[in-house]
C-alpha cells in the first residue's frame, strides 16, 4: 500500500572553496516534504505504512519536550486519521514554542511522565486506547525501528538515481542509530567505497556503536545480507558538545557561518555537531585531497527555532 506520492529531497554541490579540492555535496533531507521536515519524517513514511498494513488505527509513541519524532508522527497520524497519543518525558512547560508549538496545535493525546516511568506508561496508553475499541500500534521513541532503517537504506537508493557523483565520505547526525544503519548499509550495498561517519550527537561511542550495530544485524538477517555489512560502523563522540540538547558558542557561530555561507540552516541539537565533525576532518587535511564529501542533513529546523 502506498498512501502518498513521495518526491525525492535535494541533493546538490555546496560553493566549498578549498586548497585541497574537495568537493562538498549535501542531501537535503531537512526538506523531506513534512512541516519542519528532517529525518523522522522519511521514518515514519514506513513506519506507518507498516501500521496501515497491520490494519492498526491508532499510535502511541513517545520523546522528549522538543522530539522531532513526536511532532512528525502528530502530523502524519492527523492526516492519515490515525488517533494519536505522545508521551513526554518531561513536566510540561508553559512557553511553547518549536516542536511542541505544532505538537500542542495539532490536539492529539499528550501524556506528560517522568523517564522512568516511560514504558508502564506507554504500555497503559496501549491498554486506553484498545478499551476505546481501537487497534493500536506503538512506536519507539526516535521512530528506532526496522521501517526506520530501511527508509534509510532506501534513501541511498534515491541518492543512486539522482547522481552518478562516487562518494568517499559521508557525515550525519546520528541518536539512536537508526538512520546511520540504514545509511551504513545502503551506502554498503549502493556505494561499496564509501564510508559512513556517524557523528554522536549525544551517546558516548563504546555505547553508541553498540546500538548501532546491533541494528545493523537485525536488519541485515531480516534482508538475507552478510557479515561484512557489520564492519567498517564508525561512532565519533568527540563533537557532542557534551551530551544531548547540550551547546557551545563554537557550535552556535558554526550555525551562523553555515546559514550566512550557503543558505544551509543546521540546528543546535544535532545538525550542527555533524557539521563540526566534518569541518574537522576538512580543516585539519585529514581526508584525501580532492574527496567527494555527503553532508547528510538530518533536519532540526524546529530545535533552533524552539532556542
Ligand atoms: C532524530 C534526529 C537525528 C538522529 O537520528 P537517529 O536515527 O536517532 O540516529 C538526527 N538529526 C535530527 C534532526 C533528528 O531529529
């Protein structure tokens, strides 16, 4: 089933100029075609194809106070006519504004609890919803699923049809992990030569590269795939700021000189530390000269805004 015509996102070459020749391209999937766009858009594409198809009416997910993940799964069970229950981890705050602005706007179920109690209250709101008559289908928070990676490794699909361009690098944003295994193993099957480079925006790397992997395997054992699709996983923590929601003014300065250089808005939460990541490698001559370089945006126009 397939319940909407999907446009493919903007790939094109930055104005990087540069000594040693590199050449500086970007996915645009904070314009993947949903308010505030970004990654849990192209996510709950298929996550929610897979509720359609388990004939499931209603979702119950969850995420913090600014989750992108929240607000695009709002957005989408409203236009599907799913009904909708968000869990937030978090008291509820009186100024709303970025994610919890469209959150509040759309009028679905909102459940404010504490982190702990995160998954008996998930599990209660199943219950609710099925005592009101409806089939309800629950997502993890992130959308960190198998229909998550696999909208990613069909992204590296799409980027195929759009250039014939090889690519030695790509850098991205990467939380739960999902969307760089999805990449991990799209750029493994589409882009034998390209590296993918997961920037933590948050999880410390022994920890983060755990998760990742272990998403890895289950999605290549659910595609028939081998063992080498879990080599080559890299995780870098050095560029988190700290941990997740945490800034810095070079983080911050990176934000404006980016908007003012190429019209590319990145986000403090996440796109920005990526971006930092990459401009490391770039600025210290760490990779080859004349490397064709991805910069995967991610989204997270709604976390600056929400600053
Ligand atoms: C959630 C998110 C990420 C991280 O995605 P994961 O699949 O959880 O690793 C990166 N960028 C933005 C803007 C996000 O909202």
């Amino acid at each position: 089933m397939k319940y909407r015509d999907y446009k493919m996102t903007p790939f094109y070459k930055l104005r990087y100029e540069n000594v040693n020749g590199y050449n500086l391209f970007i996915k645009r999937d904070d314009l993947y075609p949903i308010i505030g766009g970004g990654n849990k858009g192209r996510k709950l594409d298929y996550i929610l194809l897979d509720c359609l198809n388990k004939g499931c009416d209603a979702v119950v997910t969850c995420g913090g106070i600014q989750s992108n993940h929240n607000r695009a799964t709002a957005i989408k069970c409203k236009e599907l006519g799913l009904e909708c229950t968000i869990i937030i981890h978090s008291n509820p705050i009186k100024k709303l504004s970025g994610n919890l602005k469209i959150l509040e706007l759309l009028g679905v179920n909102i459940v404010y609890c504490s982190l702990k109690n995160i998954s008996s209250i998930m599990d209660n709101e199943m219950k609710i919803l099925e005592k009101k008559g409806f089939k309800p289908y629950y997502i993890w928070g992130g959308g960190h699923s198998y229909e998550g990676t696999l909208a990613y490794f069909n992204a590296v699909k799409e980027l195929r049809k759009q250039t014939e361009v090889n690519f030695d690098i790509v850098f991205l944003a990467s939380g739960t992990g999902a969307t760089q295994a999805g990449l991990h193993c799209g750029f493994k099957y589409y882009y034998p030569n390209t590296n993918v480079y997961g920037i933590s925006v948050a999880r410390k790397k022994e920890k983060g590269k755990i998760e990742i992997i272990k998403t890895i395997q289950h999605f290549i054992s659910q595609n028939k795939l081998d063992n080498s699709y879990l080599e080559d996983v890299i995780f870098d923590d050095r560029f988190n700021c700290g941990g997740y929601e945490k800034t810095n003014i070079e983080q911050l300065n990176l934000i404006k000189h980016v908007a003012q250089k190429y019209g590319v808005i990145l986000d403090p939460t996440y796109t920005s530390k990526a971006w930092m990541g990459m401009n490391y490698f770039m600025k210290n001559n760490i990779l080859p000269a004349n490397s064709n370089i991805l910069f995967w945006h991610t989204g997270g126009l709604l976390n600056l805004m929400a600053q």
